[in-house]
C-alpha cells in the first residue's frame, strides 16, 4: 500500500512566500557645517617658530595592530558616540571626493571597502578631536558607526522562527551542557538534500544512512535500494532536507535559523519517492535505522535513539505496527506526524500506541485547522497556518533546494520540533527509555513531580491537544531527576595560562588535561597577531598546545589567544608573553616623538628622547599649525611609530602658534 502524499499546498514550493531581508540601517549624520580640522604646517608669514619642549614616561607596552592611544574622549562632543578602540564607520564623502581622498588625509582610516550609493566603510582608530574633525569636513556629508544590529540569535531568521521558542530548545543551545552530539535522530523521509545551513557532507554529524525505496520510477536516481540516500527530487525543494533542517540546522553561522537539536548527529533514512513510500519499504527503513537485521543486510555503525517519521496513511498496517513494536523494543523512540486533513483520525503511524503523534498549532498556540486530531494524538508543536497569510509569524521557516530558505507548514514540520527537543531529554539521561519517555509526557512518571508539557486546550490530556506542548527545559529537568544524574561536563586544566617567549625560546608548549566528565574537544582558536602561530596537537591526556613566535617578531607583546571547548560556553584564555630583542624599560629607550600634520597624518616634524638627561626631547623652530604629537620606540627604524609589537606612547594634540615656546609637554609611554 501506497502512503498518500502530503497535502502539496501544506510544503511545496508555491506556498513559499519569499524571502524576509533583516537588514536595517542606523544613520548617525553629523551636525553642524563648516570646514574645521583643516591644518596648514607652513609659517603663514611666521618670522619667529615655536619651540616644544618635554620629557618622557611611564610604561612601555607594545602597541596592538597599529592603534595609537587616544586622547579622553568623555570630554569631546561628537555626533557619534566613537570609542578609543578601532571601530567600523560609515562615511559618505561629498560629489567628487573618492575613499582613497580620505583616506590620505585621516592616518586613523583604513579602507575596507566602497559600498553602493558612493559610501565607504573604513575601520576607524581615530582620536576623539579628529573623529570630530571628519565629521566636520566640509567633504563629508555623514559619518555613523557600522552598527551591529542585536538579535536573539546570530542566525539571521532565527528571531522570527517562533516554532522553535515554543520548544524552549534555544535555552539548551545557549547553555551548551548537554552532549547533544551524543545522540542520534533518524529522518525517515525523502532523503537529504545538503544545504549551505546543514553540516558538511563529510562532517561526524552525519551517521550513514540508506535508500530503501524499491520502486525505481518512485526513486528516480535510476536504481532501487542503495547505500545513497540523497533527495533526488525537484532542485526547489526536499521535504527530508526541510525536515533535518529543522532538527539539525547549523547554529551560530550567519546563514537562516538553526535546529531544534542543532548539533545532533543525523541519520538520512529514504523511504519516499515521487508516488510516497510503500509500507515494506518504510518497514525497511525503520529497521535500520533501529540496528535490527533488514533487507539492506547493513546496519548503521550508531542506532537511532529517535526516529523522526513526517509521513503517514489512514489506514492501519499490522506490518507496519510490528515493525515499530520491535524498533521501540530496541530502545528506539519513535515520533509521527498526525496528518494534514483536518479530520478526526490520527494517520498511522501516529496513531499507533507506542509512538508518539504530534499535531500542530499555529503562533497562537491554537490548533491549526488542517491538523488532524482524535484518539492517538499525543502531543502539539508549531506548525503554522498559511491559509491565514504567508508572513513569517504564520509559516514554519524551511530550509529550500539551492541553499534557499521558505516557509511551510503542516503537521510534517511539528513532528521534528518534538523529535529535537526530545533529542536534548535524551542527551541529559541516555539510560531514558521509551516507556520513560511516555510516563514523562503524561505527567505519571514515578521518580519525578516536574511536568514536562504545558497543557493547552481542555484541562487534562484531549484529543484536540493531547497532552499539549512539550517544554525542553522542563524535559531535561525531569530526566535529571529520573535518571538522578546531574551532567558532569568536561573541564579544561592548563599546566600554566601565561607563557613567556623570547629569542632563546620562540616557541612554547602548554598542557591540557581533562577533570571533569566527557570528552574534552577543542572547538575553536582565537587570537588576532600574525605574529604567532598555534597549534593544538590530541594526545592520551587532552591536547598539547603549542605556540610560536614569527621570526619577523621584534619588540615586546602580551599575546593573548582564547581556547573554545565543545559543551563550555565561555572561552579559556592564555597569553604568550613575548620579548625579542626589546628594551628592558622607558628609562633606558630611545624615543622617538614626531608632530603629524592632524589633518593629513603626514610627520613634519620629528625629536628624539635624550635618556642621559632623564629623556627629555625638544622641537625646535616649529611652524604654526595643528599638530598630533606621537611616541614610540621605532624598533625597525622605518620611521613608522605604534606598529605592530611596538611601545607606544599617549598620543597629544597640540596648537602651536607663531613664536609660541611650549614647555613641558609631558608623554606617557603606556
């Protein structure tokens, strides 16, 4: 017997409503006219130059990417709130002045890119008063801050997909506790389609699956059954591919939404064709997947610990139900849609008693009408109502064919909620077992009072709700309780967070061990020199982490490098304190100070510390203008200060005026 199709208005592609752009703009234009900041270096007539005279200080820290410190910026006005560190701005230059224009004329600019409409993106580590001096070139029409608009999550759709909040699974995902990489859900549908927002082909995630459909007009890839279960179907769509999207989706990518279980291995199981899937092929299907003998003669190298069926036919199946008998005596939970019609019947296998039947609701939390309800039904999840409109708060975010993305609904995207969210339970308890699960959902397990759904409808279990919507939250709680175990995650332990490195050891090795539960895996590396490269290297006891100094290095530098382990949310830092060929302190260096033209950037000017006469500096026989005074210790004397791994000093704006004797200008190195 043939499964009847989906209703095609309930997933297919001509329900899709476009796409949903979330990018806005905030403008910041600057106040005010006129052409102030501009600076002319020459003597204006000036018979009798300035003389500046000071001395040098303090500390010698290496600057950071080239950033001069700024002045305090709490007592400028400016139209932007801009912070002494480098940040992005938006400039729109006024007709006829190009990016590379200013550029030449602000040193704090550094081009990224021209945008369309004739604005460019710099990163700006301007000084409060040259900030201020940009917004008020009179060849500029607008300065703002490439603001970094919040969500509540990275994933661009992710905010807008309320489905999943109903599930309360992004609370997990932040938590980043449970091993969901532990677990295993079986998608029994029309196999996978990859996608930009799916793992990669060749990721751990994915557990081998298969194609069981026997039919070959039904499969067309041309064979019957084979070890390939790839969605051969129309390039716009895939319904297997739409329905791991929404389990497995890639959290924390820039791309669409995420899964309900995002980072849970996936098994593709294909079962439907062109005409559906046939009852033997499906009974196939759910026997691999649960690691019992099948026509395949294969079993997965990892059974499913959930097995994910949006398919279903109104007519009972005594194969079928012995088939899911024996895969949910193999430890196996099965989850089902109830059906599309709108009608009280529950589709098999959903309605069957040992799997759980998941109907759908809309935004409201209010059963959609199309979701079929009645004796079997066991729980609800959001599954939208396009008939009311096509806007985001009506449909089910899906991923499309082509690394698109659409929306959809129907019973067939309610059920994977579940399935994701009971993917978390079971990553808190492993030992839960399918009748564990069951007591749970009613409300009558014996080794917890904690409720793990949220009644909807009538009071009670009903055949419009049954037991209502499952909360991940309460869920994992719950299997803490049964199970009387409390996640023990892994903890790193460094055998030391702080490095030195020199020119007698430009390499360095630190240890990590594991001391707490699980398996300790490093995710991600982080740090922002190219002056240092690290590597981490797996040995019997964790890792071995290695870092080295580039031979180019020369000066004095903190590097700091954070370490991001799987399941620990916040990052574990070491620093890599690097000295080659540096000096010792302020007091025995040789500073260099020069007076930049504040407009241009250009050095008109430039002194040297005397450190035999506690490094006093002079400038003699300066012209009039405004000027930036900057320090450092020029350590590869190509007459560039505050470069990389460089000391630097506090960077000063000063006014000379002619015949102006400006005495103890005082720099401190930082």
């Amino acid at each position: 017997m043939n499964f009847p199709k989906k209703k095609k208005k309930r997933l297919s592609p001509h329900r899709f409503s476009g796409f949903l752009f979330l990018s806005v703009l905030l403008v910041l234009s600057a106040c005010g006219g006129g052409g102030g900041g501009g600076n002319s270096a020459d003597s204006g007539g000036c018979d009798t130059p300035a003389y500046l005279t000071g001395s040098v200080g303090g500390g010698l820290t290496p600057a950071v990417n080239g950033t001069v410190p700024g002045d305090s910026l709490q007592a400028l006005s400016s139209t932007v709130n801009v912070s002494p560190d480098a940040v992005e701005i938006i400039v729109q230059p006024q007709l006829g002045v190009s990016c590379a224009d200013l550029t030449a004329r602000y040193r704090g600019l550094t081009f990224k890119k021209e945008m369309r409409g004739g604005f460019c993106l710099f990163k700006s580590t301007l000084s409060g008063e040259d900030f201020l001096f940009l917004e008020n070139d009179s060849d500029v029409k607008s300065v703002e801050i490439n603001q970094q608009l919040q969500s509540l999550a990275i994933d661009p759709y992710a905010s807008i997909d309320w489905a999943m909040t109903q599930t309360d699974a992004p609370y997990f995902l932040d938590l980043g506790t449970y091993p969901i990489e532990d677990v295993v859900i079986a998608v029994l549908d029309s196999g996978i389609r990859y996608h930009e927002d799916l793992p990669a082909p060749e990721s751990s995630l994915w557990v081998q699956g298969y194609d069981f459909i026997s039919d070959v007009d039904s499969a067309g890839d041309g064979d019957g059954p084979d070890s390939d279960p790839t969605d051969v179907g129309t390039e716009i769509f895939s319904h297997g591919g739409s329905i791991t999207g929404i389990i497995a989706g890639i959290r924390d990518n820039g791309l669409g939404s995420f899964g309900v279980a995002a980072g849970v291995k996936i098994m593709p199981v294909r079962v439907s064709g062109t005409d559906g899937g046939t009852i033997s092929d499906i009974v196939e299907g759910l026997r691999y997947a649960a690691g019992l003998p099948n026509d395949s003669d294969t079993i997965p190298p990892l059974k499913a610990d959930i097995i994910n069926i949006s398919l279903g036919t109104d007519s009972f199946s005594t194969v079928l139900q012995t088939a899911i008998a024996a895969v949910r005596d193999n430890g196996v939970i099965v989850v089902a849609s109830t059906g599309n019609d709108g009608v009280d019947k529950v589709s098999y296998p959903a309605a069957f008693d040992n799997v759980i039947g998941v109907g759908a609701t809309d935004v409201s939390n209010v059963r959609a009408p199309y979701s079929n309800y009645g004796e079997g039904i066991t729980l609800v999840a959001g599954g939208g109502n396009l008939d009311v409109g096509t806007t985001w708060d009506n449909g089910k975010f899906l991923l499309m064919g082509a690394d698109q993305y659409g929306l959809g609904d129907g019973t067939s995207v309610a059920a994977p909620l579940v399935a994701g969210s009971l993917g978390w339970v079971k990553a808190a308890c492993p030992d839960l077992t399918p009748l564990d699960i069951d007591k749970l959902i009613a409300g009558i397990h014996p080794d917890t009072s904690i409720m793990v759904t949220s009644d909807q409808g009538a009071a009670g279990y009903d055949f419009y709700y049954g037991y209502g919507l499952l909360s991940t939250d309460d869920g994992v709680a719950a299997a803490e309780e049964v199970c009387n175990v409390a996640y023990n995650p892994p903890q790193p332990s460094l055998s030391t967070t702080s490095l030195a490195l020199s020119s007698e050891a430009m390499s360095g090795t630190i240890e990590i061990t594991n001391i707490g539960g699980g398996e300790l895996v490093i995710s991600d590396l982080m740090y922002d020199t190219s002056l240092l490269t690290v590597e981490t290297v797996e040995n019997d006891s964790g890792y071995l982490l290695t870092a080295t100094l580039s031979p180019d290095f020369f000066g004095q530098m903190d590097m700091p490098v954070d370490l991001y382990f799987s399941g620990i949310s916040d990052p574990v830092r070491v620093t890599f304190e690097a000295s080659v060929g540096a000096y010792a302190n302020v007091t025995t260096a040789i500073v260099t100070l020069q007076l930049q033209d504040a407009e241009t950037g250009a050095v008109q000017f430039s002194a040297y510390s005397d450190p035999s006469r506690e490094q006093t500096y002079k400038f003699a026989a300066v012209t009039p203008g405004t000027y930036d005074l900057i320090a450092g210790v020029d350590l590869n004397s190509n007459a560039i200060l505050c470069e990389e791994g460089e000391p630097c000093g506090e960077e000063t704006a000063i006014v000379v005026e002619c015949g102006d004797v400006i005495a103890s200008v005082n720099v401190e190195m930082l």
